[in-house]
C-alpha cells in the first residue's frame, strides 16, 4: 500500500514537472512574413502639388482716372478685344518731365518685353520643328521595329509638349504687342491732356488683348485708380502646368522629362505628368514643424489627355509622384524588413519556422520598397517589422491576419 502511494506521489510530480517545463518553454515569435519578389521598381519623390495656368495676363490702368465698376466676375469668357473697364481721365494736369519720363521708360520696357516674346516664339518654334523630325523618324523606325513603343510614345509626348510651348510663347507675344500699344497710348494721351487738346469727357475704354476667362477680378467697385493699377487676371484655365515645391536634396535627382503621376486630385484614376524644368533658384519655407527648408520648384505639364482633367482649375490641389528611377525585373523587398547591422543593412529570413539574420546589399531605395543587389533570391520569406523578441536561430511562427 506505501510502494502504490509512493509510485503515485512520483507520477504525480513528474505529470506537474512536465506542465511547468510545457507552460515555461521558449514560445516562438510572433512575426508578419513577406515574400522577396521580382519586378518593375519605381524610386519617387511624393510632395504636394498645385496647378496654374501657364500664361495669365494681368490688364491694368493705362492712365490715372476715375474708373466705373467693373461688372465682369471671375469665370466669365471673354473675347480678344472686348471692352473689360472703362476709366474716365483725371483732369489735364502740367506736362512734368518725371511723368513723361515714367511712360517713356514703360514705352520702352514694353517693346523689350515684346522682342524678348518674339525671340520665345522663334525658339518654341524651332523646338517643335525638331520635335516633328523626330517624331517622324521615330514613326518610321518603329514601323521597321527599330525602335520600341515607349520611345515613340516619348517623341509623340515631346512634340505635343512642343505645339503647347509654341501656343503659351504666340500668347505671350500678343499680350506684348498690346502693352505697347496700350503704353504708347497712355504717353500720347498725356501730352494731349496737357497741351489742351483733350476734350472733356471723354472716357478710356480698357480691353483686354487676349481671349480667355477671367481668372479673378482685382479691383471690382468703382474707385480712383492710377497709372498701372492691376484691374483683373485674365487666362485659360484649359491650359494648365502644376507646380511642386521639393526639398533642394531631392530637387538633384529630377531630372527634364522625368514622369510623373498626379493622385487624389478628385477621381480615382491617376493623371500622367512630365517635368519641364526644375528652376535653379531655391528658397526658404519653413515646414510644420518650424524647420526652415530650402526648397525648389519643379514645373510640371499634364500629359494625360484634357478631356481628362478638363475639370481642374487654378490653383488646385494635387498629390504628385515624381519617378528619378525605374528598373525591370528587379529584386524587392518590402522597407518595413530592412534594419541597421553597424554600417550595412540586414534582414531575417525565415525558413522552416527559423528566422536567419542576412547582411544585404541595396542598390536603390525608395519609400516602400528596396531593390536588394546581394543576400537575397526571390521567394525567399522575410519578417516584416522584426522586434526585440526576433533574433539570429530563433523560433518564430507566423501572425496570420484576421481578414484572411
């Protein structure tokens, strides 16, 4: 009777050893897992964005006078022409040699601006004559499988590029040859107000040189106003670039005609951009956080049909992603897996429930992705977000996902 209790006490402990050796055990980490992949790699730069319209015209008072109230607003269409203000003289005042000189002086800044938009025009035209050629070479080689579908998409793209830089530089210079004519007739008004010959009365019709829409309206109730006062904006808002504001570190890797896409700007499918030119000059902003930033223009064109983007006006929003490099078929894995081993970059790759520390070797990063040049093959699983608790031969298992 005392062997069998004794045998039971024995068994009894052994079975309480086993659960606390069973509840105590090394548990395996918990880890979400990703698969090294193959494929296309896009690098980015991701800033907010907001459009413009390419050329606007600011119609402003040729002479001092009374002017009556404006009753255009902003969005109505106007005609190449038509009468936009009309501004009663102020009455004949000496002929002193200072006014004289001030629209003498914008007499001849007038004509400079309307030779510096001819020379525009010659340029843009050239521009489109060579941007026609190759397109016309591209055509022909792709016909003869020469060349690929994305070169000649790209020589279709530059020299549709190429008829809206010709089309903004002929806006331009007609705006110009109407501030000539508008500053000639303010100088010659004022000597004939002040040599008497001026009948009284009479009124200056303000028209506007270009058709368009009125963008916003500068000065609406009735007032004084004097020489080169800003009455109102005039433009076409069907001719958009967007503007993106980026950090002088990243504004070094965009280069001319680099793409770019335009999400959450309203709809759901992205727009299609190009960069036209990234503007030498930064200057300072200073950031959310109260940090001063140098910061630098990119100008960027729509490429995506209009009838796409027909309903964007000036001064909207955009979310842009701007591409400074792409590769195919490039091994990736996710960021989130990456992490810092001295001076190199390490993942844990996860085999038969065993995670393994691997040094790598990356050629290029980006937000959401790494293209890994060495340490890596694809389908290889990594751990995504590896804690304290994940280290070189440890058990892990893998967190599965609720939704699944």
């Amino acid at each position: 009777m005392k062997t069998s209790k004794r045998v039971l006490l024995i068994l009894l402990g052994a079975l309480l050893l086993g659960v606390l050796v069973w509840a105590f055990r090394p548990q395996p980490a918990l880890v979400e897992l990703a698969e090294v992949t193959q494929g296309r790699f896009e690098q980015t730069i991701e800033e907010d964005g907001k459009t413009r319209v390419r050329e606007r015209y600011v119609v402003s008072a040729p002479l001092a006078g009374k002017m009556r109230r404006l009753t255009l607003k902003a969005g109505d269409t106007v005609k190449e022409g038509d009468t936009v203000a009309v501004i009663a003289p102020s009455a004949p005042g000496l002929l002193d040699a200072r006014t004289e000189r001030e629209l003498g002086e914008r007499v001849g800044s007038a004509e400079a601006t309307q030779q510096r938009a001819r020379a525009e025009v010659a340029r843009a035209r050239a521009a489109l004559d060579k941007s026609a050629a190759d397109l016309a070479r591209a055509r022909k080689l792709a016909q003869q499988k020469f060349v690929s579908a994305s070169a000649l998409e790209q020589a279709e793209l530059a020299y549709r590029l190429g008829q809206r830089e010709l089309e903004a530089a002929q806006y331009g210079e007609h705006a110009a040859q109407h501030e000539v004519a508008v500053a000639r007739a303010a100088l010659f008004m004022l000597r004939q107000e002040a040599g008497g010959r001026k009948p009284a009365g009479q009124r200056w019709e303000v028209r506007t040189p270009v058709a368009g829409k009125v963008l916003k309206v500068l000065q609406e109730s009735e007032s004084v106003v004097g020489v080169g006062t800003a009455l109102l904006e005039i433009g076409q808002p069907s001719d958009l670039e967007v503007v993106v504001d980026v950090l002088s570190s990243d504004a070094v890797q965009i280069p001319p005609g680099a793409k770019v896409r335009f999400e959450r700007w309203g709809r759901a499918e992205p727009l299609e951009g190009v960069v036209r030119r990234v503007e030498p000059a930064a200057f300072t902003k200073i950031s959310a956080l109260g940090v001063e930033e140098q910061r630098v223009n990119v100008i960027i064109d729509l490429a995506s049909p209009p009838q796409r983007w027909q309903t964007l006006g000036d001064g909207y929003k955009v979310d842009a992603r701007i591409v400074t490099a792409s590769l195919d078929k490039a091994v990736k894995v996710p960021v989130s897996a990456l992490f810092r081993a001295g001076d190199q970059w390490a993942v844990f790759v996860v085999s038969n429930g065993r995670a393994a520390k691997r040094i790598v070797t990356l050629s290029r990063r980006g937000a959401t992705e790494a293209v890994v040049q060495e340490g890596l093959k694809v389908g290889e699983k990594v751990a995504v977000h590896p804690g304290d608790n994940v280290s070189d031969g440890k058990t892990v298992r893998e967190r599965k996902n609720s939704n699944n």
